[in-house]
C-alpha cells in the first residue's frame, strides 16, 4: 500500500478507537491519530524495507524487521515512547493512555493493509519466516489504495460524529 493510504486509514481506525475510549472533543484525537500514524507508519516503512538488487534493476523488499505482527506492536510504542515520557515529565497524564493505545494500534493497521499487497506480511513457519498475503495486489494499485482510503476517511468521519 502507499504510504499515504496508510496514514489515512491508520489515522481513521486510531482517531475511531480512542473516540469510543474518552471525551476528549476530536480535534484532540484528530491531532494524535494523525501524529501518531505519520510517524509510525513512517518508522515501519523506512526500517521494514530493504534494498536489493536483480540485474541492473534495484528495488525495495520487505523485511521482517518491521513486517510481523507482533513487531509492528513493537514499533508502534517504540515510536510513542519518548512522547510518553515527555507527557509523564509534564504531569499531561490526560493523554497518556490514548497516546499508549495509538501506538499499539498503528503498527498492526499497517499489517492489515500490507498482508492485502503482492508482498504481504511474515509469519514464523518451521523456523522460517514466510510470507502471508491474502490478495496480492499491486502496493500501488488505485482500486485497493482507493478502497483502504475511503474505509480510513468514513472510520474518521464515524469518529467526528461521535463528538
């Protein structure tokens, strides 16, 4: 999926989940949906993909590194860790727990875009890690980048009604 798509729907399912878990009026949770999505998704792109080459051709493959799910959990409250401890050296304890709760979803809503790619996520099978992908679309086909972005802007829009 592009990146763009994936800021957009992580962003949408992020801002939806903490509506349903505060009241916090939602440009604040607009605010950290967006924060935490751009960064996080960032973060497991630039470190999950890896260079190679065939022939004359270079291009980009997917790691495990930051292609699992139980990794892109990881990545995801890696990336808001030092937010969390700036909040808690602040005494912003209000934001706390959404923040934590943004960076646990972030990492696997990417997962579910990318196990819809040709590449799809890893999984550990027998040892090795082995690819899972349940369509294989193209990471930059319109009608699945299209699709994944309009379901991220009506999770954003179901999110602002609930305010």
């Amino acid at each position: 999926m592009k990146l763009a798509t994936h800021y957009i729907f992580s962003a949408g399912l992020i801002s939806l989940v903490l509506m349903f878990m505060n009241e916090l009026s939602f440009p604040y949770v607009f605010l950290i949906s967006f924060f935490i999505s751009f960064v996080g998704n960032r973060v497991i792109d630039n470190l999950g993909h890896e260079m190679v080459s065939n022939g004359n051709k270079r291009y980009p493959r997917r790691t495990p590194l930051t292609h699992t799910v139980l990794r892109s959990v990881l990545w995801g409250i890696a990336v808001v860790i030092p937010l969390l401890f700036i909040l808690y050296f602040f005494g912003e304890l209000r934001f706390f727990f959404l923040i934590l709760v943004a960076g646990l979803l972030v990492g696997p809503s990417h997962m579910i875009l990318d196990i819809f790619t040709e590449a799809g996520i890893y999984a550990k099978k027998d040892g090795k890690w082995k690819r899972v992908a349940f369509a294989h679309f193209a990471y930059d086909d319109p009608f699945i980048n299209g699709i994944s972005s309009v379901l991220g802007l009506l999770m954003l829009f179901f999110a602002f009604s609930l305010h």
